[in-house]
C-alpha cells in the first residue's frame, strides 16, 4: 500500500519560546491551524511546557536539529520567524534571505524591529482573529502565565514578504 503525500499548507514559526510564539502570532497560528494547516513551532529553548503551543493545534520541535537538516524538510508555504532570531542566527537568517530570494515561500516575521538586513522586502500586514482564536489564544498565554490572557486584541501585526505567486492564504492584510 502506497501512502498519499499530505496536500495541506505547512505554516513553520521559529521562535525564541513559547510565551513569544502564543503572545506575537498565537491568533494566526490557531486560525491557520483550524483552517486544515499543518503548524510547526520550532523552538529556540528546550525544556519548556509546550502545552500552549498544543492549545493552538501546533506541533512542537527542536529548532536546532531542524536547522541542521533544513533542506531534507518539506517546505512550507509560510514560515514566521521572530526577528531577534533572524539577528541572532546566522542560519536562520541565511534561511529566511533565502526564502524571500526565491519568491515560494510567505515569510512573515514579528517583533520590536525589523532586521535591517530584511527592512526593504517586508511590508506591515495584519491578521484579523477570529472569536475561537482570541478564546484559545488567552487560554494558551494563561497557560504561561501572561498577564496579557485578559488583553487579546483584535489583530496580530507582522512584517511580512510576499512571495512571488499568488499567496495561498488571504489572512494577512496590508496595515494601514
């Protein structure tokens, strides 16, 4: 018996940890994952309760050995990436420059400031949670103990650069 190759959409986030992942793309990750993705979290830390990130629907992994075998993985169609780890990294990095080189893969990224080395192919964009998303988004940041479960927002904001084709997904709006 052959088996069918999985036709869903992979959405990989690179994280510093789990309170970063939930708090900056929480909504998005749960929405996605509702909508039939597959949703990766590549963690930075080890050890930590990765019970949030499961709140969500997501698959949690190590980054470091994900780093090292980075071309045997499937690609995904959307990666995020925190943008202290895009400076911190210079795997990461290489990575992400790669991504937006070739135009196939939405790279979107969070945080205080964008990489300087990315800041010309990246625009700010949006993701509208829905209702589920902000109910499991706080459960998941209570879950690590956040003051902000009691303060989930409308919107999640990103930076992010499109790719080449038509993006599979419509969630992301330019911010105005």
């Amino acid at each position: 018996m052959t088996q069918e190759p999985d036709m869903r959409y992979r959405l990989d986030i690179v994280s510093p940890n789990v309170r970063d992942a939930v708090r900056f793309a929480g909504g998005w990750l749960y929405d996605r994952s509702m909508a039939g993705w597959d949703v990766t979290v590549l963690l930075d830390s080890v050890g930590e309760d990765e019970r949030p990130l499961e709140i969500l629907g997501a698959t949690v992994l190590p980054l470091q050995p994900v780093l090292e075998s980075w071309s045997e993985r499937p690609h995904p169609q959307t990666v995020a990436v925190a943008a202290e780890l895009i400076e911190g990294d210079e795997r990461v990095r290489a990575h992400v420059r790669t991504a937006l080189d070739h135009g196939m893969t939405e790279v979107t990224l969070w945080g205080e400031r964008c990489p300087a080395c990315l800041d010309d192919d990246v625009d700010t964009v949006r993701h509208e949670l829905s209702a589920a998303a902000r109910a499991f988004k706080a459960q998941a940041l209570a879950a690590t103990n956040d003051i902000e479960a009691d303060f989930v927002g409308q919107t999640e904001t990103f930076r992010c650069g499109m790719t080449t084709y038509p993006s599979v997904a419509a969630d992301l709006i330019p911010a105005s």
